[in-house]
C-alpha cells in the first residue's frame, strides 16, 4: 500500500513539474522547447487518467458484483505491472471483507429469524405503507394465512383485523375479535415503533388469548361448583340421614301422613344429594392418560354406540370423510365422552325431523392439528344460544343439567385441545374438536 501511494504521488509529482515547466517556457517564449514539453505534459496527464480510469472500473465492477450477490470475483494478481498488481491484490481483500460480512449478516438474520419462529408471540413488522417488512411463523399461524406481503392481504380474514392492523399506533395495546371456521378468535395486539435506515417501522406483537379466557373462564366455575357442591351436601347429607332415622321409628309407620312426609322428604333430599354429585364430575375429572390411536375405528364405534343409544329410524349417521392413516395422540376414554355427548346432543337437535342425518368428517389440517367435525342438518341454533353454549349449566332442554358441552371443553382443555362451534354454513351446525 506504502508502494502505491509512493507510485501515486511521484506520478503527480511528474504531472506538476510538466505544466510548470510548459508555463514557465510559455512565459519565455521559448516554443522549441514548448513543442517538446507539451506533448509530453499531454502524454503524463493522459496516462495518469487512464490509470485512474482503470482502477475506478475495477472497483466499480467489485462493488457491483458484491451487490449481485457474485462470490466469484477475483482480479488476477500476477500481472507484469507491479502497482497494478497490488492494486488487484487490495481488491481482492476489500471483496473477501465485504463478502464475509455480507455472510455474517445473512447469517445474523437467519438467526433472529429461527428465534423469531420458535417465539410463542406473532410478531409482525410494518412500514408507513402497510408493507411487511418482516414477520415469523406464529403471526401466520394465529391469522390462519400461507402469506403475508401487505396488511390489504388481512381484508380476507376480517375488515376489523385489517382496519386494526393500518391503525395501530406505538405503544397502543387492543384486542381483535374476529370469526374463522375454528370459531371465535380473540387476539390482544400490543404496538412498539423503531426506525431503521431513517424508516419508520412499526412492530406489533399478537398472542391467542381465548386460551388465557377459557382458562379463566373455567377455573372460576370449578371454584363456585366446589363451594356449592360443598355447601349443599353439608346440608343435604343430615336431612337425608335423618328422615331415613324418623321413617324407622314405630310411630312414624302408624301416622300415614308423618310416614309419607318423611318419604317424601327423604326421596327429595337423595334426588338432591344425586343431583349435586353429578356436578361434581366438572372437578373431578382424571388426569388424561393419551396414547396413539387410529381415528377410523374410533369415529366407527362412536357411530354404533350412538345409534345403539339413541333409537331414531329418522336419523342417519354417515362418515362422511376420514384422512388416510389418520391417527391421534390423545386419552381415548376421555375422547369418547367428548364424542358422546356431541353425538347426543346432534341426535337431540334433530328430533323427529324428517330425513334427519349427521355426518362427521376427520382430517389433518395446514397446521398438523387433527379436527374431528359433528354436523348435524337440524334447526339452526340461535345467536344468543351459541354464545352460551359452552357455559356450565346453560342448557335450553327442560331436563338438561347444562354441563355437558361445559365438561367437553374442559377434557379438551386438559388435553392440550380445544371445541368449538363453527359458524353456521350450508345449513348444517357443526362442532369441532381439535387436538
């Protein structure tokens, strides 16, 4: 480099003297010695360019092909021109520095994209334009999108989630409601701003928290239930035991209306005490024991089951679809009461209803989550029922206790799962399980 630089100065050195050389005869009117000194004047400086021109294409050429991404250029180092080879030796230099940090950066990036991926958060960032600048794997996920290139794309999902995506501002935290084919989705989405190259960017972070509700949501109705179960059995239990003492005694035979008040009181505490104890089974259930199984055979007995249970010559049960080799990590013995009752329920739902059927379907869906559907072409549920449905002791029959749909979800919930109810489509009401 010294050498160049030596080379370099010298050159311009010997262009200065030149001219003031032609100046100086200029001056003296000396124009036989001019014609000589200005050709050579002439001769130095254009040489001086042409080695300036020469070196700035290489450059150029190495800048452009770092920029293309070009890992083969290299400029030959054994030339005859001494300078002109310590030249190329510099360039080839410059072009491995740059190239390895072009390397560490592409490298950098596929590093905070892995742990972008593996973060249970969607992450998603926006310029002032709406265009996603860069984004991870659970935000497409969470959306139920293949791509994501612009916020527009969003329309597709709801107008909500794309009106709440252009208008989120840093350091804004809201919730998104919106309704897919796996149902109800509540999102909360939290908004930080950074700017990058003078460009302002926004990153808005998004997590599931229909989960977090449910959680809650149940949790809170165990507890209620423990307490009631608890009270009224405290107070049920000395009834009981004592009308059954009182009916033993000689004279409450001999008294005909003490005898049947007894009874009656005694009929009436144990139908309580059996009542209260089916409630218990919201918090008592087992703690899920999953093994691998086959879906078919499964869905097949859920059939026989059903139509062994429930005697409707109206009513077919068809399956309808089932993915080759389907199988399924779950507790089945807690499965088939999910199951159970959903069948039930859709056999209950139809009625006496002419060409009554139920159909269920199997299949892996884009995000590996096995999704067993019960659909039922029964009377459409109404909107303020499907938003209760799910509720412990909700139920529109005149005998239901209103915990059946409310224990489904609990078992699916212990078991990693969840159930849903789709929205209403093609005249068929369906419910989903998915594991």
């Amino acid at each position: 480099m010294k050498r160049y630089l030596n080379t370099f100065w010298a050159r311009l050195a010997i262009v200065l003297l030149m001219a003031g050389i032609c100046v100086w005869l200029i001056t003296e009117y000396n124009w036989l010695w001019l014609t000589v000194a200005f050709p050579t004047l002439v001769w130095t400086v254009w040489s001086f360019y042409r080695l300036y021109t020469y070196h700035t294409r290489k450059v150029a050429f190495l800048l452009d092909a770092i920029e293309n991404d070009d890992p083969a250029v290299h400029f030959y180092e054994h030339v005859v021109d001494k300078d002109a080879s310590k030249v190329n030796v510099m360039l080839n230099r410059i072009a491995c520095i740059l190239q390895n940090i072009k390397k560490e950066t592409v490298q950098r990036e596929k590093y905070y994209e892995l742990i972008m991926d593996f973060v249970e958060t969607g992450i998603v960032v926006l310029d002032d334009k709406g265009n996603v600048f860069q984004k991870n794997q659970k935000v497409l996920k969470l959306l139920g999108l293949e791509v994501l290139t612009h916020v527009k794309q969003l329309s597709r999902i709801s107008d909500n989630v794309e009106k709440a995506f252009i208008e989120a501002m840093p350091g804004q935290k809201q919730q998104v409601e919106y309704t897919t084919e796996r149902g109800m989705v509540n999102l909360s989405m939290r908004v930080s701003g950074i700017t990058i190259q003078d460009k302002p960017l926004r990153i808005i972070a998004l997590n599931d928290i229909n989960h977090e509700l449910d959680e809650r949501e149940i949790d809170s109705w165990i507890r209620l239930t423990r307490v009631l179960t608890h009270e009224m059995m405290n107070s049920l239990t000395p009834v009981t035991s004592l009308s059954e003492t009182l009916l033993g005694l000689p004279g409450a035979q001999q008294d005909e209306e003490l005898r049947q008040g007894l009874e009656t009181i005694h009929a009436t505490g144990k139908g309580l005490v059996n009542f209260v104890m089916s409630y218990r089974k919201l918090t008592r259930l087992p703690s899920p024991e999953p093994t691998l199984f086959d879906v078919r055979p499964f869905l097949e007995r859920m059939i026989q089951l059903a139509l062994h249970q429930h005697l409707y010559p109206n009513i077919h049960i068809v399956l309808e679809e089932v993915q080759e080799d389907l199988m399924v990590f779950a507790d089945e013995s807690l499965l088939t009461q999910v199951m159970t009752n959903l069948l039930k329920n859709a056999v209950q739902a139809i009625g006496d209803t002419s060409e009554g059927k139920i159909r269920l379907r199997a299949y892996c869906d884009d995000q590996d989550m096995v999704r067993i559907e019960v659909s039922n072409n029964g009377p459409k549920i109404a909107l303020e029922v499907a938003e209760q449905m799910f509720v412990p002791f909700f139920t529109t029959k005149e005998e239901g206790s209103g915990i059946g749909l409310s224990l489904s979800k609990q078992i699916m919930r212990l078991q990693g799962g969840s159930i849903a109810l789709l929205p209403y489509k093609d005249e068929w009401t369906t419910f989903v399980v998915m594991l």
